[in-house]
C-alpha cells in the first residue's frame, strides 16, 4: 500500500487514481481527504466522477484509516494541515482544488487554506462545524467519549455508545441503512477500546476551541463551497451559517444545506454532492500549474500570529508537530487524557465486535464474519434477562434508546526532508494491540 513519510513518524496513506500512478500534469489537481472517522473506500464516488478531468490524490488523515504514526496529545488539526502541507510536498503536487468532509477534515483543509494559501485553488467543504468557540454539545461528546472508550458491558457499548456515534455521523438509521453499516463497521475497527488513542484522536481536537477568528476567515480569498446537512445534529446549521458570512474575502463563496443530510452527508447523499461540487469546480478550474515551494517559515509566522504565541514562529517549520498551537493548559489536559485512555485500554477485557477484525482492504476480509449494525444482534451473547429501558441523552433533541440483555462479560519528532515510501510502512502494524487474552469466555451464538 502506498505510502509517504513525512518529516517526524508520520506515515499518510495515499493513492493516485491516475494512469501513471502519479500526478497527471496535464490536468488540474483534486485533492479528496477522506471522510471523517472513516477512509479512502469512502471515496469512491468521488474518485468515479473526477478522475477523468482532474488528476485526483486521496489521502487520509492522521489517526484515519491506513496513515500510521503521530498519534500524540500534541496533535491538532494546524498538526493535520501541516500533515497535508508534507504530504503534498512529497507527493510533488501543485497548488490543488482540495475536498474535506466531516468535522476533522473541514478543520485540517481549512487550516491548510488557512496557512497555506499560494497551494489552495479551491475549498469544497461538506459537513462543516462552527469555528468561533467549542462546540455547543461538547457535554455529549464528553460523555459518548467516555462510554465509548472505558466501556463496562458488551451490550451497552454496541448499542447505546454506537447508536450515539451513528447518531453523531449519520443522524436518523430509516432510509441510511446500508451507511450506518457501512460507517460503524468503519468506526468500530479502528476507534475501539483496544486503541483507545485513536479514540482519542477523533474526540479530543473537536472539543477544543478551533482557534479561528472572523478576521482570519475574512482573508481567505480562494472560492469555498460549504454544504451542511440540516439534520446534523451535534454541528447545528445555524451555527455553521454564522461562520459562513465571515469568509467575506472569498471570490466565489456558495452555501447550501440539504434538507434531510447529516454530517456526513458526503457519504449518504454523494450523488447530490458531487453534482454540486461538479457545477462548483467548473467555474472555478483553471489550466492546469506547476509545483511551486512551500513557505514553511512564512505558515509557522502566520501560526504564531493566530495563536498570540511569538514562541511558535522559532520553532522547527519542518516539523509538522511545530504547528500545534495548544497552550500548555490544553496540552497538558490532554495529556492526561490521553494516558488515562490508554491505561483503561490495557485493563479492557470485553468482547466486543470488529476490534480484531481485518479492514476490508486486507487480505482475508471478505471471509470472516462481519458485524454491522443492523446485524449486531446476531452477533451480541444472549441471556434470557431483559434489564430495564434507558436513554443516554446527546442533548439538542439527541437520545439513543435500547433494549439492554445480560451478557456474560469478557471480563514531536524532527526531520529535513519528506520522502515518498510506496512499500508496506515499517510502521503500519505498530498500533495494533495484541488479542484478547484467552479466557473462558463462552460461545458466541447466532440467532
């Protein structure tokens, strides 16, 4: 699988979905960050529609998919905007029309816009958050986080914690049925209490404050094309159309909503995506440019500015990790996070679903068994015991309710220079955690 070092221990994967297996010079460039909280599969729509007149790149992102290393309280998404930044140096791309959906993503492309504006051509962005303050149900995440990563009973961690993060992403099940499959599986096998810093990577940078202020988004002047779902239930549209009408430098600004989308509408309603983002792009295309260098002194200055800190701007600028622009009192909150997770991680003993289970680009996927969510109870322990009703509550009109059954329980490195590496990643299989000791357990039984 193809992957780029960039400078430090991060390893991003990546793909060309080109004849040459590189840059196609004689066409513009379209860089797709994969979905949120999931991987390039997800881009395959997109992929379909674009290759032909765009050469098209596909990255994920830190803690996302197949990229491998970096994951560290220091991280946050001016980390994940200097991550593209290498990548796109390595990989020789030109200044490109760049796509990022969901929360982590729409943060790690703006900030790249944001500190890198000669590379951006364009900004097609679909699942947005608001940008002025911590987000209004950061109580929700706080507590879907802590049930998802430091569960107590098998059932209540498939059911209840999933069906919230199904919430979170997806909104409502009826009609989005093959997503919700399709996403939690995802989900599941990477963000998981036997990796509990990936669960920290995709939870604790959305809750800080996103360090972005009306003037930085009014000096942005490349064209945006921001859609947001109505439905999304933890980034509200109003909040995102708040921040909207601050990106009064934009030469070519459009907003949508689409009535029924979630968050990652980019996944449940693609078609009508990419027919935007299509009717977006054609006004905006130009011949195709050439590589030019990036300024990784004048972007670490420009850091500095936002964040008031004159400290970062001495740093390394060729160190990705150089553009986090935490204060210590964030750092070190979490920091401490971080390490209280990992230690709940090492004592977890529950059988739970997809934790162990190959991704569906490894060799061997398609024969085991697969959980999903609409099957997930095909595969849950049974018990004749029926324990009461409950309701974890997200907030803004968010519940998950569930019947609960008695299970018997399973009790910033340095570098000078980014290469591109298309073998396997000496450190790809470095997060995986060992199986799960071998106990008396018990069967698991299909109804």
């Amino acid at each position: 699988m193809p992957h780029v070092r960039i400078p430090g221990d991060v390893s991003v994967y990546y793909e060309f979905h080109t004849a040459s297996g590189a840059h196609d010079a004689t066409k513009p460039s379209l860089l797709l960050i994969a979905p949120s909280w999931t991987n390039a599969t997800f881009l395959g729509p997109y992929v379909e529609a674009f290759k032909r007149d765009f050469s098209v790149c596909c990255v994920e992102l830190r803690g996302h998919g197949r990229t491998r290393g970096g994951v560290r309280p220091t991280y946050d998404y001016f980390c994940g905007a200097a991550d593209l930044a290498f990548t796109m140096e390595a990989l020789n791309l030109p200044p490109s029309h760049v796509f990022g959906a969901g929360g982590e993503a729409f943060a790690a492309a703006l900030k790249l816009a944001v500190l890198f504006p000669r590379q951006v051509l364009s900004l097609s962005l679909v699942g947005a958050t608001g940008l002025f303050q911590p987000p209004r149900n950061i109580k929700a995440f706080e507590e879907v986080d802590e049930q998802w990563s430091n569960p107590d009973d098998e059932e209540v961690w498939q059911n209840e914690c999933m069906g919230a993060v199904g919430q979170f992403l997806l909104t409502k099940e009826e009609g989005f049925e093959e997503a919700w499959d399709a996403v939690l599986s995802a989900v599941v096998r990477l963000y998981n209490p036997y990796k509990p810093e990936y669960i920290w990577m995709s939870s604790t940078p959305n809750h800080r404050h996103p360090r972005l202020t009306p003037d930085t988004l009014a000096k942005l002047r490349q064209p945006i094309l921001i859609l947001q779902g109505e439905q999304d239930l933890c980034f509200p549209v109003e909040d995102v159309a708040d921040t909207v009408k601050h990106f009064t430098g934009s030469q070519g600004l459009q907003f949508h909503t689409v009535p029924d989308g979630p968050h990652l509408l980019a996944i449940t309603h693609a078609p009508s995506v990419i027919n935007m983002m299509q009717a977006f792009l054609l006004k905006h295309v130009r011949p195709p440019t050439s590589a030019i260098p990036f300024d990784f002194r004048s972007a670490l200055q420009s850091a500095s500015s936002i964040a008031g800190n004159p400290d970062i701007a001495h740093r390394d600028p060729r160190a990705p990790d150089a553009f986090s622009l935490l204060d210590q009192e964030e750092y070190e909150a979490g920091a401490k996070r971080f390490e209280n997770m990992k230690r709940r991680g090492d004592k977890c003993k529950l059988d739970l679903p997809m934790c162990f289970e190959k991704n569906d680009w490894e060799e061997g996927a398609a024969q085991q068994r697969r959980w999903t969510w609409s099957r997930r109870r095909e595969y849950a322990q049974q018990r004749q015991d029926v324990r009461p009703m409950s309701v974890l509550s997200l907030g803004d009109g968010i519940a998950v309710e569930v019947e609960r059954r008695e299970t018997t329980g399973r009790t910033g490195a340095v570098g000078s220079r980014a290469t591109v590496d298309a073998r396997r990643s000496d450190d790809e299989e470095e997060d995986i955690p060992p199986p799960v000791p071998q106990k008396d357990f018990g069967a698991l039984r299909i109804r």
